[in-house]
C-alpha cells in the first residue's frame, strides 16, 4: 500500500469552493506526530507558506515526509526541512558551494538544481548524471556558481515535486545587484493534488480528459447558432468530433483535482508580501508547478520584466504575462496604493493563485474573476495553414471523414512524401555550410522522422507558426499588454559569436487517446541520445506537433533562442512551444557529460517527453 492510499479519499466532505480555494491557513502541520493528530489540528498551527532563508557556502538539507491540510483532508507530503516551499537558498555568484542532502524517504530521492550550470554530475538526475539518494544516505552536492539571478530546485524522482519537493534559487551578482531595488519578494507558484499522482496519471492513461470540465455545451453550441448561424454551428462541432478532438484541450489536469499555491499559499490563505510607500519592489516568479501554465497579472499595478530565466533582459513594461514549469520571470512594481492583488489565473482557467502586495498584513485588494475560457483556434491545430484567410472549416472536416485524432495528416501527403524511405532519423538532419551559408536562418520545412507516423503520435503539423509575438490561447486581444518571446532581449546578446554548424530538428508529439508523449514519436526508452561533440554550435529546431503547449528544458546549457530569420532573442532555460509553432535557438555544447532534456509538465515528461544527450 502506498503512502498516500493510507489516507482519506480526496474531495471526501469537501465543498467545491473549499477544493478549490483551500483552507485559509492551510499548509505544513508542524510538530504534530500522526495523521489522526493534523486531521484534529487547530489550523492555527499550520505553516502560513513562508520559506525560511538559507545562505552562505555549506547547507544542510533534509528531505522527508510532513503532515499537511491544504483543503480539509491531511495528506503526506515530501518536504525538504520540513516546510513548502522549500527554505529559500541566497546564495552568491563565484562561490564554491557544498549542499548535504539527507534522505529520509522511504524511496529514492534526488535533487536538480533547474537552469544552474554545472558539472553533470552535479546535476541531480537518477539515471543519467548520478544514482539518486538511497533512503538514509547523504549525498553531498558541490559546485562553483557561475551565474547569478533567479532559479530554483525541485526533485527529479518519481512525483515527489508535485507533492511539496522544491525551493527557490537567488544568486547574488559577485559584484551587487545591477537592478535597482528596495526589497525583493520570491513568488514561487506551485499546484497541489490530494489524489495520489500516480492514480492522477492512471486516470489520464484511461481517459485523457478525465479533468477537463470545460468541454463544449448546449448552451455552447446555441450561443455559436446565434452569433456565426445554424450551419456554422453545426459545422463546427462536426469538424471538431470528426477529429476526435476538444477545443477546450488546454491542461491535462483542473482545479477538479488541483489547488493552486503561492508561496505554498491556498488563495484563501492569501499570501502576503509587504512594502513600505514609495519603494521599488523587485518580484522573483518561479513557476514550481507541476502541471499548469499561470497567467499572471497585478491588477492596477504595471510589471516591468528585467529578467527571464536568471538572465537580463531590456526591460519591458507589459500588464501580464504567461509562464509554464520551469521558467522563471523578475518584475519591478512601484506600488502606490496600500494593497494589490497579485492574481495568477491557470492556463484552462479552472482556477488561481493568488496573494496581496501591502503595506501592513491583514490588507486584501479586489480578487479579478478568471478570463473566459477560449477554444483552440485552427492556427493553434495547424499552424500558418490554420491562419490562411478565408479557410473553409467546414471543407476541412469533410475532407477528411471518419478520420480520428489518431490519423491526421495536416497535408502531409501534399509533398508526395515517400514514408517507407525515412528510415534514418531526421531529427539529427546535418546541413552542411557553403557560401550560400544555408544555417544562416533556420530551416522552415518540416522534416518528419519515420516514428511520427506510428501509434503514438495523433497529428502532424506541416506548416508551423514560427512567429515569437503570440501571447497564446486566452491571451490574444484581451485589452491588456501581454508579454511574449518577442518582447525578450538579453542583455549582452549571444554568448557566443558563432554561427551553427549543423541543425538538429525535433518533433513534439503525442497521442491524447493513449496519453502518450515524446520526441519524434518515440517515447523515453525507445529512443536513442541525441549526441553532440564537445563545443560545436548547433541549431535545434523544436516543432510542436501537438494542441498543447509545451515547457522546454535541456539541462546542463543555456538555450539562446532566435527569430525565424535566424536573430538571437534571449538565453533561456526552458522555452515554452505553443501549438503548432516551430522555434529554434542555439547551444554551444560545452558541458562534458549526460545531461536530460524534457517537458517539464510531469506527466508528459513521465509518459514519454524525455530524451538524453550525450556531449562528448
């Protein structure tokens, strides 16, 4: 029997809005020795989300179980000195570091230290860089930090980061802060599920929609009858179920399972950072979460980006932004009023997270009520071919009859492609240089390995978006101004002058029916490392074959994104793939080892979206 089965059912007595707002003091339950004492527990003891502050060259961690009660139901979790988040490392640019991590699990654990470089070894990947932590052992983690900013720490191991595993990361500047600010507060976003994720992942293999409570309605359908007319209505929903597909297919898991959390806050329990008037905050996002995109804005107050991913960037003043698992975003406000609303709504719209920025505790502003939900467009399932003024949807449906989500082409026999003779694979297409220098821009045409046209893959997309200006789905004409990747500029430009050698193409792909996930139609396991020799410069070209998007993360190198005609955008650590949008960057493979590179949403990465590289 596992750990969490021992407990009571989820949602058991539980009202809906309780479920999804959480206990207002709900948290870790310290110092309590049983379940039975945290269920009986005065709420008043439990943690309020505030990480304690670790510093300095030599830390000691300790990873076990803790009781907590986020919703009205005590759960275990898997904490790292006792509290969620994690105890918040400051640590600083240049300094060796040695990190003692014990496991007091009854399983293996692991930590990985997201968007640090360091030697592979060091990087904290069971399976890959090193064996993992064996329950009762200590494995001592020490590095040179060669970066500063914004980053954060979470297990590689099994579930354990969906169930309470990570911390924040701030490196100070060796030589102090070039961003002015007063005071800086990390909002590290995060979802909880009381269900035991692997039945949460059993459920998604048996039916990939089992949380999707917002599919299309009667009231849906007379609502389209009215606006668009009969036809157009009825032509809609035949394209769409003819696919087998759902246009409201944004997130694998709601607020029918999640809690949403910052600062290990329930939005009940509203987190709040404080400021005196008249001071420049500096705000730390880290999106820890293990399955969901947040939106997030500040209601009256304006965000101006400085950094991504631990890196500068020119500083663009946007109302909201958009981030996945794994990335990482700087914001300075300069509030006026005594209180705001730091609102932070997911992707599906099922749900938030939320907290107050206030001069004294106990403030509240207004809480917005979540955006509409939107339905997929055709450009978000076919890319530019979807975007084509004056598409006949309803033509598209009728060409293709009877065919299911497991069977769409996208216009790839358009090419008179010959698919028995693509038994090499394509996702390491080498392009050799010349005068005509043609790495200069990425490639633009899609090259479909042979895999992608077996069980695990549904659709395929041939004519990509490759536009960076697209806030994404729910975002698009909302009134307010939206970051995008195109608003990103590092500071300093590329790391390294060259050009790319050669050019690696990867396919996102994945099966909904069979809630299969991978690169190029194969699943982790199935594929072989991607390898690449010791500093060369190479292109990869990431091509999102799916509905969804994905949230991009290669260890051990930075990821230096460009535009379609080849321009360098930003460096980045994990690069967010819309539907059907094709983007490429640039790695210098400096990093001697084995390194891992997945979705960092849990599930995709558990079911497939995974691959290793070799450098060598």
């Amino acid at each position: 029997m596992d750990r969490l089965s021992r407990l009571p059912a989820a949602g058991a007595g539980i009202s809906r809005r309780r479920f999804v707002q959480g206990l207002a003091a709900g948290g870790v339950l310290a110092g309590l020795p049983g379940l039975v004492q945290a269920a009986l527990a005065d709420p008043a003891a439990t943690s309020t989300g505030a990480a304690p502050v670790l510093s300095g060259t030599d830390i000691d961690l300790v990873i076990a179980e803790s009781a907590v009660n986020f919703t009205g139901q005590p759960r275990l979790a898997t904490t790292i000195n006792g509290s969620i988040p994690a105890p918040t490392l400051r640590l600083r640019e240049g300094d060796t570091v040695t990190i003692r991590v014990t496991n007091k699990l009854p399983v293996s654990t692991s930590i990985h230290w997201h968007g640090i470089i360091l030697p592979y070894q060091m990087d904290g990947v069971p399976g890959i860089s090193f064996g993992g932590i064996a329950p009762g052992e200590t494995f001592t983690y020490r590095f040179r930090i060669e970066q500063s900013g914004t980053y954060w720490y979470h297990s590689h191991s099994g579930m354990q980061e969906l169930t309470g595993m990570y911390g924040a990361i701030v490196v100070e500047p060796r030589d102090g802060e070039r961003i002015r600010a007063n005071r800086d507060h990390v909002v590290l976003l995060s979802d909880w599920t009381d269900e035991d994720p692997m039945r949460v992942f059993a459920k998604l293999k048996s039916q990939s929609d089992y949380y999707n409570y917002h599919q299309p309605t009667a009231v849906d359908f007379f609502r389209d009858a009215s606006s668009a007319g009969l036809k157009a209505a009825i032509d809609k929903r035949k394209m769409w179920n003819e696919m087998r597909m759902s246009p409201t297919d944004l997130a694998d898991l709601s607020a029918a399972t999640l809690t949403y959390l910052m600062n290990g806050t329930t939005p009940a329990g509203n987190w709040t950072g404080q400021f005196r008037p008249g001071e420049r905050l500096r705000l730390r996002f880290i999106n820890g979460a293990g399955n969901t995109f947040y939106d997030v804005r500040i209601p009256g107050l304006r965000m101006t980006v400085v950094q991504s991913d631990g890196v500068d960037v020119e500083p663009v003043t946007v109302d909201e932004f958009r981030f996945g698992p794994g990335e990482t975003y700087d914001v300075i406000v300069e509030p006026k009023d005594e209180a705001y609303t730091v609102f932070a709504q997911s992707m599906d719209r099922t749900g938030h997270a939320r907290g107050t920025l206030a001069v004294r505790a106990g403030l509240e502003a207004p809480v917005p009520q979540p955006d509409k939900v939107e339905w997929l467009s055709m450009a978000d399932m076919m890319g530019a071919m979807g975007s084509m003024a004056g598409m006949n949807h309803a033509a598209m449906g009728q060409a293709m009859p009877g065919m299911g989500h497991g069977a769409m082409p996208m216009q790839h026999d358009m090419a008179g492609m010959n698919h028995d003779a693509m038994a090499m694979d394509h996702s390491q297409h080498a392009m050799p240089g010349g005068a005509a220098n043609p790495l200069a821009r990425p490639s633009g045409t899609a090259r479909h390995a042979r895999p992608e046209y077996g069980p695990s893959t549904d659709m395929r997309v041939d004519m990509a978006r490759t536009n960076l200006d697209d806030p994404g789905i729910g975002l698009r004409g909302n009134g307010r101004r939206v970051l995008t990747l195109a608003d990103l500029s590092s500071v300093g430009g590329a790391m390294d002058p060259r050009g790319a050698e050669r050019e690696i193409e990867l396919h996102l792909t994945g099966n909904m029916e069979r809630y299969t996930w991978s690169f190029d139609g194969l699943e982790f396991g199935q594929s072989t490392p991607v390898h690449l020799r010791y500093g060369e410069r190479v292109r990869v070209i990431l091509h999102n074959d799916t509905m969804m998007t994905h949230p991009m993360h290669l260890h051990g190198m930075w990821s230096e994104l460009e535009t379609a005609e080849g321009r360098f955008q930003a460096r980045r650590h994990t690069l967010p793939v819309q539907p059907a949008q094709r983007i490429s960057f640039l790695v210098t493979a400096d990093a001697l080892g084995r390194w891992a590179w997945h979705c960092h949403l849990m599930f995709h990465m558990d079911a497939g979206m995974f691959r290793e590289v070799v450098v060598a």
